[in-house]
C-alpha cells in the first residue's frame, strides 16, 4: 500500500493524519498535490501553512513543477500577494490552493457578504450599465487611471473603450459600449495589444482588500484539505480534512521520503545506484545528455526549477536536480569551445590559412559523379574560398572588432601577421608561466587545522554549505596542505558562498601566524567585507583593519604601522592596499575579490605579492585571461554553481522606459516593505531624478549616493540604506560589487543598454539574497534596441536561472569583444586575428615553453576520394546547426570520439550512406593526423585495382617502408611519397584503404 493509499485509509473515517519523515518542502508539496488530484478526497479548497515567507515561495516554486508532471485544473495562489483573487475564488467555488504563511495570516477580512455585495463589480454583454457608475465603481475598488493599462489593478478610457486589468485576471480585459449597453467583452496582450478571448461574463475584484471583522473560515468550504507542520495556526474546523506534515504520533504514517545521495563529483557512483532501478520513474530538472536517455527508460525532464530532489523506494520514483547529477568538469573548457563553434551565415570567420573572412553559406558541388558540402568563405576583392566540410576545424568564428579588416587571399600579409603574433605570444606566455614556476619551486609551510577555533567558525556559518562549496573548500583544504603556494580561482555567482570561503581561508592562514590582506574594487565593498569578517572573527581575537581613501591620514599612517608590526592579522581594503608605503611582517594569503575590477597597473604591482603569497580569487564573472589559464592548467580553478537551498531565481524584465511601470515596481516593493536599488548613472542629475520618484511614489523615503560624493556622506547614506530608513537608493553603479543586503528585493536600472553584460548581471545579483521573491526591470530610452545593446539584454533575459555568471562571462566576450587578455600590446593582436584563432596561438605557445619544442603548424590534410559525403538535410535541416555539427565532427582527436559524438546526437536513427560516408573520411583524416601524412589521394576505383598517392610530411623512414612491406601490395616510394595500389574487387575499399593507413 502507497503513502497516499494509507493516508486516503486513515482520512476518509477520520478527520486528522499525522504524516511524518518528510524531508524537505519538495516531498510537502509531492504529497499535497497527490492529495489535490486523488478523486476521493476532491477539496474544495486547499490550504498549505508555510512556516515564513520563504518556505511559502518554496511550496509556491515546488507546486509549480507539480503541476507540470501531474496536469490539474487547480490555480495556486500565495495569501496575501493574492488576497483579492484568493477570496473571489473561494466565492465562486473556483477550485484552489492557497498558500499560507504563519507570518502573514488572514485577519480582519471584509465580511463575506459585503465582498459579494459590494465589494465585486460584475460585468456581463448585453448589461445595461452607465460607464459613469462603472468608472466609479473601479474607482472605489482602488484601480488607478492611466493613459495606457500595464499592470494590475490598472484602467484606461478612450471614448466608447474601457481597458481594465482586474487583480483576479492574468490578462487585462477590454469592454466596449455601445449608447448605455455593455457590446463586447475579451481580454488582450498588454504590448501586442492582440485579442486574446472573448468573455461574456467576468467579477471585478478590489485591488486591495478593505479591513473588516470576518476571518478565513467564513468563506471557507465544509471540505477544504488542510496541511501543516503546525498545529496551532489558525483555527481549525471539524469539517476539514487534515494532514499534519513531519509530526510524529501514534497513528501517523511514515514516509520512505529521502533526499538523493549526490554524485556530482562521483560520475562512476551513478551507474550503481541506476542499475536495480529500471523500472523506476524519473525526473531530472534540467535538460540531461542522452547518457541518462540511455540509461532510463521511464524518463521525463522538466525545465521548471527545482532545489531539492526526493527518491521513494516505495514509489519507484526518483526528482533529480542539477544538484545531483555529475558535475560537467570541462565546463571551463566548455565554455571556451563554445566560442569556436555556432557560427552562422554572415558571420565573420578566420581560416587559419588566409585570414577573416565572411561566412556566406554551405553549397553542394559534383566531380565525377560525387557529391560534397562545402562551407563558402567571402574574402577582399569578391575572393571566395570553398572549404571542404571535413576541414570545419580550420575555422574559428571571428571574436573581437564588429567590422574586422576581411583580408585577400593572395596576400602574404595573413601569415607574415601570424607568425609576428606567435613571436609576441611566446614572449608574454613566457612570463606568466616563469612567475608561475616560481610558485612551483616556492616552498611554504603546509597548513593543517590543528585549531579548534576553525571548527567554531565553519560552525558559526548560518547556513548549510552547498555541494560544490564543500568541493571548494576541499580544494583549498589540499592547497594549502601541500609545501608551494596557493593560486586558486573560485569562480561562483553573487550570493553563492566566496566569501564564506574566504573566512575560513584567512583564519586557517592567521592561526599559523601569517597576515592576510583582502583587495577589493570598491570602498563601499571593502567596508561590506570589513564588517562580515569582523562579525564572524572579532571573537576569536583576530585583529582585522580597513584600509582605504576614506579615512583620515593620521588614521592610515596608525593601520600601515600595525601592518608593519604585524598587529593585524587582516587587512581590507581597496589597491590602497598595493601602495609603496604599505609593508607586510608576514603576508602569507592574498585575496583578491573580482580581479577583473582592477587595472593593468594594479595588476603589475601585484604581481610581487603572488611570488610567494598564497592567493586566492573570488570572481562571479571572469575575464577571459583567467578563463584561458583556467583551462591550460595554469592556475586550478573551483566553480560554486549550486544555489543555497531557497533561493529563488530573480524574475527580470527588459522594456522601453515607461514612468507607469517603474511607479508600479517601487509601489509594490514599498508596500511589503522592501527596498529598491535605482540605477541612474548620470551624477549631476540624480538630485532631478530623486524628486521626479517623489511624485510617483510620495510615502517613500528616497536619497541618492554615487562614488564622486565625500566618502563620509556616501558612508552614512549608506549605512542609513542598510538600517532600512531609506526606502528607495537612486544610484550609481558603486552597488555593483559585494553589498549584501537580504531586504533589496528590487532593482530599476535606468538606460540598461549602456551598460555591459557582465556588469548588468553583477547589478542584478545584489537583489534577492533574503527569502523573498526579487525582481529586475532593465529599461531603455528607445523603442527598439538594435545592435550589441540587444544582444547583451537578450543575452541577459535568456540567463535567469542561478548559476550563470560562468556563462554570462563567455557571452560577453562573444559580445563585447576580449578586452585586454594579456596586456595592451596583445590587445591589438586579438583584434587582428579574432579571439579564437588567438587561443589557438597563445596554447601553440605555452605548450612550446613547457615542453621546450617549436610546436609545428597544424596539418592541413587533403583528402581527395571519389565518394559522396555530407549531412543530408533529411538529419539536419537547418544551416546553422549543420555548420555547427560539421565543426564538432572535424574537432574530434580519436574515432571513438567521432562515434560517440555521432551516436549521442542521432541516436538510434538509420544514417544514410552519405553520412556514414562523412565518419570514415573524418576517421581517415584522424589516422593522418596520427601518422604525419599531409595528403590522401585515390584514382582510379573504377577498376578492379586502385592506385592510392599519400605524401607525408617529411621524408619517408625505414620504419615505414618495412611496414609496408607487410602489406604485400605493390608500392612505390620517392622521398616523401608513397604509392600503392589494392584491390577494389569484393572489397570496401575505402575500408581497405582505412586499415592499410593504419598499418603503415
């Protein structure tokens, strides 16, 4: 017998259950939802009591995935964010679950009967009803007038029209008169102004609920369903049918609910725990490889989000978030081949043979009966070059200037600009990897926690740590434990937990007797940090000072004395800190918070503190050098991409500025008593600006700051901000890095396409740290975006979901060009050739130093069959995915890469010929690679013998040619050729001719 079978056995004679082992809010709203759509309960209405404000958007965010699996026609509706439409309901009887929290209660309700008598408008076609006493009506109701209706509990009159957006409907609503009569009714798209459906009958509810006497049970149904882990929560009837969730009592039920073990850093632990489980039923929360298709039969994926998974045995079924599932550890890599691929027609190429190009589309040519795809490439002076499909991997999307200089393929210039890059490349990689050496052969203590004060800090944290800080924080564990410095990035969203690793790092340092100095880009952050760190060290006896231009001389000149002295154990500060006049007793960690902030100065003088300092980075959006040396293993990185359990994605919206909208967005931030950043980055109005919001939002407490004010004035601003007395902060981007303030639920950024991609998704990170739903609005003076500014803003609405800075960074280099990789002279460089082909050098380079050999230019292999071989459109309709498939086919090092590739993508599809064609070219150009051989050619198939040309790419050896004698084929050799000849009778011969490369 099921969980639910059990309680439905208890429920029906009785009226309470008591439920118990529910291990989180993903397996409370499981079981509320089985209970909504079980037949035999059939409530009414359905209440779930949450403990607080963020256990009430969690059910909110888990019913919502619920209702995605197992489809119900039952609204879910938050008191009292819905109060209107939650009464409206429970009138009419319209089926629902409204979520409660013991914060936020239904007291002093309107009395039932007035709500149904006074309190709704009823509209109805064909209605004799004066628009003058409609007006009033709505008036009365609390709807605002406005020239255009956007928002709820918003109207707007134009003659004969009256467009209403009513609390209760998800769509606002026109009605047309016709004289003194009510002709048409039906609801609308707000910005397409599109008619959506025709209605003939609709309530029109209050905007906000009148005080009164009544509370919720007298408008509640005799059979409403109950749940609640509290038992005194608002008085309860005996009608009701109840569940007492996670209450353990005589009669109550246990659950098997469990939440899954996780195998993010254990792939290989998968397949065990998948291998009795066949007849299970899963849920993964995010899009999966076919790995999972592969290895589950009864499989359902699920966009919604979702925090935490739930496995039953009982049930056989298992809810799977990205949580769970192995970590992809080539994300870094990842994000950088990202770039090289998904280029489409117009876009700009670099062929590593002739330079930038424009790519103009993929055509069919015949020769002697065979048919090719070739990728067409427009060069200067209407040039066009046709580049075989199996040679994708000499293109790179050009990544770097919006109109780059397309080069001639004749000109000599293209390689001439190359090798000068490659000169300079190794120069500059020849420096990082020396310092980088440096710290190799440096030698520093290994630091253990012999401490039992660390355990009282990592104990102090007040949350619970995610799975990859509990992976980062081992990762520097090891640093720190091993003889040579540390130099880890931690890469990781705002909000994400860095700097809890930071605490942890600096006191580990500071208990062996070192100094730590923390580098941030701001004053206002570095004093953010300087009050976290003191809150969670001051106890422990740690000396911690703030270092920066606000601060009086006499005061600086006390703090670096100390400094000197080694009285203080951390210093925080902004490149104050790197000044000439500042000398550490003992420096033994650096921290740097958003490296990217600084510059190519600072960075210079912080070179000297890396030689032997361990250092740590913190970065929620890392800037293409660190990326690059990521992944060449040059400085380890640890990626923080789980969200702390609760927190909710920030719903962001990108429009054309528009006044009624940005008095909507403070006025409902106001009235739950939030606060608001507005971001205005013209200094010498902002004054202007704080009076235009005054007359939106008149109650409201508003002030500005911005990086130009004295700093004591900016301090107490803000300082103010943080103690909750002012309401609204019109602002420059000084809020950009580090403020952590959990009562910031909303953000205005005013002109957003003026801003950077990074920089708009550093802005909306300083919103929705607390427990309550956040909420971004990126406006634009215009009323279409064009350019990068819309594509930067797009990039922005499609990266919502937490955890999506690593990504954010690589859109922006996509987008907004490199900037300064290695320094300015590379700058010019990167321009020149494109990001792409540029990595490719800069890793010719390091290999170079670290090995100690001239790497050799890649081999350009000519393949000449008499074969027909290309991607039929029949698999891949669409051009752009067949030029991205084509290059991930020709990237592949090895066959068993290829196959696997082929088989994830296709599946279990029958490949047509002239695709299995392409895999055994491509596996002949792999073997090439492998055996030195620069061109392939084959004449004469036709005939029963065919005579095979193959030039390496140096002088042929003896090793070869007593291979080839093993062949018995007759062959002729001639410096670097060789020619053979086999048999095409019976035969594949171009399997014949694959295994006879092989051999040689």
């Amino acid at each position: 017998m099921t969980v639910i079978e059990s309680i439905i056995k208890k429920l029906l004679p009785t009226t309470t259950v008591s439920v118990g082992k529910i291990p989180n809010d993903t397996a409370a709203t499981w079981l509320t939802w089985q209970m909504i759509i079980t037949p035999l309960i059939n409530p009414s209405a359905v209440l779930l009591m949450a403990i607080d404000d963020k256990q009430q958007l969690s059910y909110q965010q888990n019913l919502l995935f619920w209702q995605k699996i197992y489809p119900a026609n039952i609204s879910i509706n938050i008191w009292p964010t819905q109060a209107s439409t939650i009464l409206n309901n429970l009138i009419s009887a319209t089926p629902q679950l409204i979520i409660f929290s013991l914060q936020n209660l239904p007291i002093n309700l309107p009395n039932k009967s007035i709500w149904q008598n006074e309190l709704i408008t009823n509209v109805k076609i064909n209605k004799n009803y004066l628009q003058k006493n409609f007006l009033n009506q709505i008036a009365q109701l609390g709807y605002e007038r406005q020239t255009r209706v956007f928002a709820k509990g918003e109207y707007a009159k134009r003659g004969e029209i009256i467009d209403i957006f009513p609390i209760n409907f998800t769509d606002p609503v026109r009605i047309i008169w016709k004289q003194n009569k009510i002709e048409e009714i039906f609801s609308f798209a707000i910005l397409s102004q599109k008619h959506l459906a025709n209605l003939t009958d609709i309530n029109i509810v209050p905007k906000s609920l009148p005080p009164g006497t009544a509370d919720i049970n007298e408008y509640l149904p005799t059979n409403s369903l109950f749940l609640s882990s509290q038992t005194s929560s608002i008085p309860i009837q005996s009608t009701w049918k109840i569940l007492f969730l996670n209450l353990a009592s005589q009669d109550g039920i246990d659950t098997d609910f469990t939440e899954a073990p996780s195998f993010r850093y254990t792939p290989n632990e998968l397949d065990n725990w998948l291998k009795n489980k066949t007849d299970w039923f899963f849920i993964l929360t995010n899009k999966t490889e076919n790995y999972f298709q592969q290895k589950i039969s009864n499989l359902k994926i699920i966009e919604q989000p979702l925090v935490q998974s739930l496995v039953s045995q009982q049930l056989k079924l298992a809810i799977l978030t990205e949580r769970e599932l192995p970590a992809n550890n080539q994300t870094l890599t990842a994000s950088l081949n990202k770039l090289k691929q998904n280029f489409k027609i117009d876009d700009y190429v670099v062929h590593i043979d002739h330079g930038v190009g424009k790519m103009t589309g993929i055509i069919k040519q015949n020769f002697d009966g065979t048919t090719r795809d070739f990728f067409v490439i427009s060069y200067a002076d209407r040039d066009r070059l046709y580049v075989p499909v199996e040679k994708a991997d000499r293109l790179e999307k050009y990544i770097g200037l919006t109109r780059p200089t397309i080069n001639r393929l004749s000109s000599s210039s293209w390689q001439q600009l190359k090798n000068k890059i490659k000169t300079d490349l190794l120069s500059s990689a020849r420096e990082i990897i020396q310092t980088q050496a440096q710290r190799e052969t440096g030698y520093t203590e290994p630091l253990l926690n012999n401490f039992p004060e660390e355990k009282s800090i990592i104990a102090d944290f007040p949350y619970q740590d995610t799975i990859d800080q509990k992976k980062a924080w081992a990762d520097i564990v090891n640093d720190l434990k091993n003889t040579k410095p540390m130099d880890r990035l931690i890469c990781g969203d705002v909000g994400f937990g860095k700097t809890e690793l930071a605490i942890r790092t600096a006191a580990r340092i500071i208990f062996h007797g070192g100094q730590v100095a923390l580098l941030c880009p701001t004053t206002i952050l570095a004093q953010q940090h300087f009050d976290t760190f003191n809150n969670r060290l001051q106890k422990f006896g740690i000396q911690i000072d703030l270092l920066t231009r606000w601060q009086e001389k006499k005061k600086q000149t006390e703090i670096i004395e100390n400094i000197k002295l080694g009285r203080t154990d951390i210093v925080i500060g902004t490149h104050r800190i790197l000044s000439d006049d500042i000398n550490f007793k003992n420096l033994q960690l650096l921290i740097i918070d958003e490296e990217q902030k600084f510059g190519v100065i600072h960075k210079e003088k912080l070179k000297k503190h890396r030689q032997l300092s361990h250092v740590l980075t913190l970065s929620a959006t890392p800037i293409p050098r660190t990326l690059y040396f990521s992944v060449a293993g040059i400085k380890p990185v640890s990626l923080i991409q789980t969200p702390p359990p609760g927190r909710l994605p920030i719903i962001s919206s990108i429009e054309p500025y528009d006044e009624n909208k940005i008095k909507h967005a403070l006025q409902t931030e106001f009235n739950r008593q939030g606060q608001t950043y507005y971001l205005y980055n013209k200094v010498e109005t902002m004054a202007s600006k704080v009076k235009q919001l005054a007359k939106l939002v008149p109650e409201a407490k508003i002030a500005f700051a911005h990086g130009q004010m004295p700093g004591k004035e900016l301090s107490q601003i803000m300082h103010q901000f943080d103690e909750g007395k002012i309401d609204i902060l019109v602002c420059s981007t000084i809020i950009e890095n580090g403020l952590d303030l959990p009562n910031v639920n909303t953000l205005i950024v005013e002109q957003a396409a003026n801003f950077g991609l990074a920089q708009l998704y550093q802005l909306r990170g300083r919103i929705g740290r607390g427990n309550r739903q956040a909420y971004a609005y990126f406006f634009y003076s215009s009323q279409k975006l064009s350019g990068l500014a819309a594509k930067r803003l797009s990039a922005l609405q499609s990266a919502q979901a937490l955890g999506s800075g690593l990504e954010l960074a690589r859109r922006d280099m996509e987008i907004r060009g490199i900037g300064n990789l290695l320094g300015k002279k590379q700058h010019g460089h990167i321009k020149a050739v494109g990001l792409n082909l540029y990595l490719r050098l800069l890793d010719q380079a390091v290999q170079e130093i670290k090995t100690g050999n001239t790497e050799p230019e890649e081999n350009d292999i000519q393949i000449q069959l008499p074969l027909t071989y290309y991607i039929p459109e029949s698999l891949i309709s669409a051009p752009d995915e067949r030029f991205d498939f084509y290059q991930k086919l020709s990237n592949c090092k090895t066959n068993e890469e290829l196959l696997t590739l082929s088989k994830n993508f296709f599946s279990n599809k029958t490949l047509p010929m002239e695709y299995q064609n392409l895999l055994r070219v491509l596996h002949l150009k792999i073997i090439c690679q492998q055996k030195g051989i620069n061109s392939i050619n084959v004449l004469n198939i036709k005939k029963s013998i065919a005579t095979i040309t193959i030039i390496f790419n140096k002088k042929i050896t003896s090793e070869i040619i007593n291979n080839i004698k093993k062949l018995n084929f007759p062959w002729t050799t001639n410096q670097q050729t060789l020619k053979i000849k086999i048999s095409t009778v019976n035969n594949d011969w171009l399997e014949e001719l694959i295994a006879t490369i092989k051999k040689i």
